[in-house]
C-alpha cells in the first residue's frame, strides 16, 4: 500500500473580530484513497456567512477564534485518491465546507476553504455526506473546460441559488421578486429568467442594481430609490408575486416578503438570519394562503448545473467580480466587503 502524502498549509485565519490574517504551515487532514486536494489558485470571498464569522456573528458554540475561514477554493487537482473517480489529477476544481474540526485543535474551521492545499474526505467531511456515489471527495467539483477560475469561484453560491430556485419551484411566467442583489440574489434572478418567469429585483445599493442589468437581469430596481411595495404593485397589476425570494439575509426582508406575495404565493428564504423571527401566522401566511420554505446550501449537483449554465451562457458572472486582490492583502479585502458594499460586489484573493 502506497504512502501517502501528508499537505500543510497557508490559510486565511480570522484572529479576532474584524482581524483577517494569512497564517502559514497550518497541517491538513491526513490524505487517504478517498481523498481530493486542491491548490488553491483563488479564493471567492462569500459577503454573507464569512462577514457573520469575520464580525464575531458566529452561527453555533461550535465556533470561535482563530477561526479558519472560506469554502470556495478554486484549483488544480494534485491529488486524487484511487477511490475517486470524477475527477483527475490536473482538473481545475472547486471544492466546499470542511468539518469544524479539521485542523489542528488551536484552530476552529468556519468551513475552512479560504486555503492554499484544501483537503476533501472523510475526516473532513461529515458523514452525512458519504455513500458509494456521494463520498466525501465528491465535495469537489470540477471546472469544465471552457471556464477558469474566475468563474468557478461563483460555483457554491451559483449552487445555493440554484437549489433555493429548485425548492421554490419557479415556473414559467411566473411573477418573481427577488430581494438583494448580492451573487445569490443575482444568480437567483438569473436561473428564474432562463425558466420564463417574469423578474423583478431590487437592492439597496446601485452599483449592484447596475451588475445584475449587465448579466442580462432585465429590470434590477433601486431600492434605496423607490419604494417596493408599490413598484411590486404596479408590476404585478395589483394582484402581488407568485414567488418572492429573499436573498439579503436581512430579517426585518421577511415581512416585506409577506407583504408582497400574492395570494397562494411562495415566499422562500435563501439568506442566513441569525436573528430570532416571530410570526402571526392568521395574520400573515394564513390570509393568503401562503407558503414559506428556506434551502440551506448546494450539493456537488446543483454546482455541477450552475457550471453547465455558465458553459451555455444561461448564467453571467463575470460582471459581478469588483476586486481581486493578493492573497496578502487579505484584512484589506474583508474591510472592503465590510464597510464598502456600495463600492464591492465579489472578492476574490489570488494565491499565487
């Protein structure tokens, strides 16, 4: 039995609250025959969940300082294990969420990803996500051929979108709001045009209003402009959404969302909220007949059917890409995405 080999590596590590640093020599998981490892090329920057953990927001006990961060690095394959069999070495893929415990006890893993040497099996990944066809390597996704790296850092987000429009059950001619236009909320109102649904977006900020019309999302509203209830009114003829989507993760969004469905619509909550949320629902969901459904993160699938469209050009997101800095200049970038998000959409840290 061959020996395998044994990885460390650098990572983004939040140290403290608002303090990103780049730490080297961190060991990695030991590498077996079910094992995938990416070298880093880019890291993608995700604005909602990294900026709760980046802020101290942490989402469970689990969590804390020194925490490594990040689940989209972009890479070369140069390991895979003989038990894999969907990728090779030399692929360009993407890889996502590690377990808390991955790495040495004196660091928390917040998913883990933002590294230059990623490591996907089982003891990186819980086995919830382990069968036969669905082993803990397939926590990597590849890039095909006519796309880089740029693209497949929008691979997980392109996939959290796909599946809340999955669960929602978008259909054609569809009346659809989408609130925030952050990369979920873009991708979003994408995958709902290439199904027929008629779209409507709105974000508080333009810059990201003036994204999502150069990905081809036909009306992106300014919400900071105009108000949208009665814009949604008037689009509608008065009679509200068929589906509404809220992306901003904002939980003061949810009633809007209420508010502005049509009877027997559906409301889905695509953001995380880490705030507590009370709900009169004779007052609210029962009037209308409404339903309410949430979907938390993507598989392998559902990343594999975001890099397919991007390959059919049913998906932009090229435009949606602000800043791509060093990897050394990380503090820089998680201030930017902090403080700065009239000025920043997607953040990406090159590590070469």
């Amino acid at each position: 039995m061959g020996k395998h080999p044994k990885f460390k590596t650098r990572a983004i590590v939040f140290t403290a609250k608002e303090k990103a640093e780049l730490i080297s020599n961190i060991s990695c998981p030991e590498v077996d025959d079910e094992t995938v490892v990416i070298q880093a090329k880019i890291s993608g920057l995700s604005r909602g969940t990294e900026t709760d953990m980046y802020t101290g927001n942490f989402h469970g006990p689990e969590y804390s300082f020194p925490l490594i961060t990040g689940y989209e690095p972009v890479g070369r394959a140069i390991f895979v294990g003989k038990k894999i069999t969907h990728i090779k070495e030399g692929d360009l893929a993407v890889g996502f969420n590690l377990l808390p415990d991955s790495y040495p006890k004196s660091y928390c893993s917040g998913w883990g990803g933002a590294v230059e040497y990623a490591v996907y099996n089982r003891s990186s990944a819980s086995p919830l996500w382990y069968s036969e066809e669905f082993c803990a390597g397939r926590r990597v996704a590849r890039v095909p051929n006519s796309l880089d790296e740029k693209d497949g850092i929008f691979g997980v987000l392109g996939g959290v979108a796909y599946h809340g429009v999955q669960r929602v059950g978008v259909k054609r001619d569809d009346k659809v709001v989408i609130i925030g236009l952050g990369v979920i909320g873009n991708c979003a109102a994408q995958f709902c045009q290439s199904l027929g649904a008629r779209v409507i977006a709105f974000d508080l900020h333009e810059l990201r209003c003036e994204i999502a019309r150069k990905c081809g999302i036909r009306s992106a509203v300014n919400a900071s402009k105009y108000d949208i209830k009665e814009i949604v009114a008037s689009y509608t003829g008065g009679s509200g959404a068929d589906v509404v989507i809220e992306c901003s993760g904002e939980v003061q969004n949810i009633d809007l969302c209420v508010d502005i469905a049509g009877n027997d619509g559906r409301v889905h909550l695509q953001g995380a909220y880490l705030e507590p949320y009370a709900m009169i629902v004779q007052k609210t969901l029962f009037g209308k007949n409404l339903s309410m459904s949430s979907s938390c993160g993507a598989t392998p699938h559902h990343i594999d059917q975001v890099f397919q469209q991007m390959v059919n050009k049913q998906l932009v997101v090229r435009p949606m890409i602000t800043h791509i800095l060093p990897v050394k200049d990380v503090q820089k970038g998680y201030q930017l995405n902090l403080h700065n998000p009239d000025k920043s959409l997607k953040i990406g840290f090159l590590w070469k």
